[in-house]
C-alpha cells in the first residue's frame, strides 16, 4: 500500500520486510539512497520484543542469583494476608 501511495505521486521506494526479533538482518543489505522509515506497527513489534527479551533475561538472572526457590516465612505470611482481599 505504501508503495502503490508513494507511485501514485512520482516516487519510486523501496520496501522490505524485517522481523522485529532480528532486526540486524538488514545490515546485510546494499546501503539505501535517502531515508529508512520504520512502520509505527513494526516500531511496536519490536519495543514488544525488547521488553519480552529483557523479561526472560532478568527472570534468569534473577533465578541464577538467587538461593532457595522456597519463600521466606514473611513472603508466605504476606501471601496469606494478600490473598484476604482478593476477590
């Protein structure tokens, strides 16, 4: 669509599909005359991914630095009074 836009005004573009999770594939392209624009749907794909990467990373080091998985008698008692105001 965006292509068939830019045509209908004299401009000839070129557009290329990129996955958010690796982004880095398009630096094996020829670098481009003029400017890379970057899909406001894409753009969130990709902070989307990001966040998700980071999530899993600080999950690991969270796990791997931590000791016993067991909780704590004041993380259990704190469960116990959460749990009387949910619904």
């Amino acid at each position: 669509m965006v292509r068939r836009l830019a045509r209908d005004v004299g401009k000839e573009i070129e557009c290329v599909v990129a996955s958010p999770s690796d982004i880095t594939r398009l630096m094996d392209r020829r670098l481009g005359k003029g400017r890379t624009i970057f899909d406001h749907s894409w753009v969130e794909d990709y902070y989307m991914h990001v966040i998700k990467k980071g999530r899993k990373e600080i999950d690991f080091f969270q796990y791997r630095l931590s000791g016993s998985t067991d909780p704590t008698p004041e993380t259990r008692q704190r469960e116990i009074e959460i749990s009387k105001w949910k619904y």
